[in-house]
C-alpha cells in the first residue's frame, strides 16, 4: 500500500486507461495487468499486490491496525530526531543502562531528540506492563543522572530533574531531559547513524 495524496478518481481513471483491464472479485474491484492487482480504493490511499489482492484489503482497510498513533506520529515527525520502538528487547545506547529483566516489562518506546535553545533535549514516552515498573524505571534513570552528574562534577537541580522524569500509571514520561557528557555524544552517533549524515 501506498498512501500520501492521491485522488481516488484520478488514480483509477489513470488505470483504466493503462490498458489495466477493471475486474470485481469477492466484491472488491480493482485494475488487473498481468500478475499485478492495483486500485485506489479510497483516499489518499493506493493498494497494490502481485499476490493476494482481498487480505491486502482487509488487513489494510477492513482490519487496520495503526501500531503508531497520530499524536505519537505528529510529534515524531515535528522532532529533530525520533526513534519508536515496539516490545523493545533493548533499548537504543544513549547513556542509560536498563537491566534485561526492566527491558522485559518494556512494551513500547518512543524518544524525541529536539534542539531547544541550542541544547539538544529528549523527550518521550515508555510504556509498561505496570505502575509499579514505570516508577522503579523513572527512578532508575533519575538515579543514573545523578551519578554521571556528580561524576562529571556538574551542578545538579534535583527539582528540575524530577519534572523531566514522571510517571503516569505504567508510563514513563521523558519532558525535555537537556542532553549533555557521553549521553549527548551518544545521541549525536545515533542520529548521524540513523539519517546518514552529520548533526
């Protein structure tokens, strides 16, 4: 399937004169060339399949299942930089290290990277099987802050860290964590990694 803006009228009459021959099979019509069936049977969207045109339809239109939800969706694409993860097994390196057994009770993942006053932040959201492991996770990164911090001999602001890091029932919510140190770096490898170029 591709989807983006497309008109259902100007697709299929674009089709009909291909010289694509317009079939109706199981109720569902679409233009057929060969192996390859295609039709835009709504807006903005366009099925295609050289193999079985009616489950292409029904898991796309009948069935959908959207695994990233539009608010996720919107963020993500107004970020610098985002990564979703679902059922994570591991999370992506910046810095934190989360135990296998608090990963296991991980059960999606989204983190934003934004450039804010010319600090680069994260933000995001991880959600758990459960109350009790989002608060013994929000801890664990709070405390890992701590001691990079006290480490590094930075000025700490115990107040400001526990509004960056909150939980809501089994949700993990990151709100404009500044990077800085090894998880800044961190950060910075994974985006040039990701899109290929340099931050």
């Amino acid at each position: 399937a591709i989807e983006g803006k497309y008109s259902p009228f100007i697709i299929n009459n674009s089709l009909k004169f291909s010289g694509a021959i317009k079939v109706k099979e199981n109720g569902l019509t679409r233009y057929k060339s060969g192996a390859m069936s295609i039709y835009a049977p709504m807006k903005n969207l366009i099925l295609f399949s050289e193999g079985d045109y009616d489950y292409l339809y029904e898991r796309t239109i009948e069935n959908r299942w959207k695994y990233i939800d539009d608010e996720t969706a919107s963020a993500m694409a107004s970020s610098l930089f985002s990564l979703y993860v679902f059922s994570p097994e591991t999370l992506v390196d910046i810095g934190f290290e989360i135990p296998q057994t608090v990963l296991s009770e991980m059960t999606r993942t989204c983190i934003l990277f934004d450039e804010k006053d010319g600090v680069l932040v994260m933000s995001g959201r991880i959600e758990t099987t459960g109350d009790g492991t989002a608060r013994a996770l929000s801890t664990l990164f709070k405390n890992q802050i701590v001691q990079e911090k006290r480490r590094n001999g930075e000025k700490l602001d115990t107040k400001a860290l526990s509004g960056m890091f909150t939980t809501k029932e089994r949700i993990v919510i990151i709100d404009g964590y500044p990077l800085s140190g090894e998880m800044k770096e961190k950060a910075k490898s994974l985006m040039t990694e990701g899109i290929g170029g340099l931050f």
